[in-house]
C-alpha cells in the first residue's frame, strides 16, 4: 500500500532529478545511491522512469492520456524512511514506463527501448510486442 505524502508539479520534480537521470545509462553496475531528502523522506534521484518520462514525454503512447503531476509515496509495507515519485494523469491513472521489446523477450533496460504508458494500457499489452505500422 502506497502513503501518499505530497503532490508535485512535473518541473518541480524534472528541477529535482533531471541532472541525476537523464545523465544515467541505466547500467545497474553504474547504479550510485543519489538521494535528497525531501519532507523528512530519501528520495532516488537517478532513474530510468524519470528519463523515459523527461526524455519521451508523459503521454501514453497508445492512449494518449498524459501524465500531469507528481506524488510523492511511500511504500508503507516497507516500513522506511524512503519514497518516490510517482507520476498520474488528471483521472488519477498511474503512468508508467513501458519496454518497447518486452525483457522477457530479450529486450533492453535502456531508453532506446522504453517509452511512455499509462498503467491501464501498459497492462492489457502484457509481454506483447505491438506494432505501430
């Protein structure tokens, strides 16, 4: 189950962790423990989620719904003293970052084969490979 701590705006978030992410290649051996403190919360501010939405957009590749502000959560099963961002449409969907190829097909945890989807779609389309032609 998810705390929900505060709402953020998508440029306040981008200010906090557009440097750490987007400079990041997603090598899990390259993975270094950037963290800020924010409303008495760690936070990660390197990830492939904040580079795919920054990099690709908060649209929904299939649906079109877009990613319009920030929460800051915590996962309460944790039991921590971390959090992280999540990013949700206006209809309060989550937006997620999709594999293009599936990596249970091969495919990489990089940016060239991620994009932007909305949880809804990202969950009917599963391990499969769509096409867009």
């Amino acid at each position: 189950m998810l705390k929900q701590i505060k709402t953020f705006s998508i440029k306040d978030v981008e200010s906090l962790v557009k440097n750490d992410s987007c400079n990041w290649n997603g090598n899990r051996f390259e993975k270094k423990k950037n963290d800020i403190t924010l409303e008495g919360y760690r936070v990660y501010t390197r990830s492939l989620r904040y580079k795919t939405f920054i990099e690709k957009g908060y649209k929904c590749v299939c649906c079109g719904r877009v990613g319009t502000h920030y929460v800051l959560e915590q996962d309460v099963a944790q039991n921590s003293h971390r959090a992280h961002f999540n990013l949700y449409s206006d209809d309060n969907v989550l937006m997620t970052k999709d594999h293009i190829l599936p990596r249970s097909k091969g495919g990489k945890d990089d940016i060239e084969n991620l994009q932007t989807m909305c949880q809804i779609c990202n969950t009917a389309k599963g391990n499969k490979i769509i096409n867009k032609n």
